[in-house]
C-alpha cells in the first residue's frame, strides 16, 4: 500500500480559468493597434526568455521573428522588435 501512495504521481492543482473579457468600445483604432502590439511583443518576449535569451542584444529582429514563426503568430515589426527587447531588458 505505502509503495503504491509513493509512486503515484501527484494530482496537479487546476489553475482557474480566466474569463476573457471584450475590448473597450469607443477607442480610437490606435489604442486598438498598441493594445495587439504590447500583446504581442509580451508573447514573444516570454517565449525568447523560455529559449534562454535573457540580453536585449541577443534578440535580433531575424531571431523575434523566426521566435514568432515557431510559436505560431505573424512576424513582427520593426516597432513590435524594439518593444520586445524593451521588455527584455536587463539592469546590467
């Protein structure tokens, strides 16, 4: 009995799901356009920080985007490049 309990892996704690909420109504396009974008180069930060660039100077604009292609989202601008090593910056 004190071998099976042992073995056994845990059971994992559900994580609450969070209930998605619509977008404000009434913005101009621009605030739309950098809400996607601060999004999106959150996205792509956190997935260059799981492949082990912790250096804004290790994320180039080719490596971003091929970030992008391998997670499955459009390539990023030029400005959505920029925003992505801002917040990978580190406080060297």
């Amino acid at each position: 009995m004190a071998v099976a309990a042992i073995t056994t892996p845990p059971k994992q704690k559900s994580r609450p799901k969070l209930k998605k909420q619509p977008l404000p109504a009434g913005q101009p396009r621009e605030w739309y356009e950098s809400h996607n974008r601060r999004l999106k180069a959150m996205r792509l930060a956190i997935a260059l920080l799981d492949t082990g660039v912790y250096h804004p100077a290790k994320a180039s604009n080719r490596r971003i985007r091929s970030t992008a292609e391998r997670i499955g989202i459009h390539p990023p601008s030029n400005s959505t490049c920029r925003m992505v090593r801002s917040l990978i910056y580190s406080g060297d």
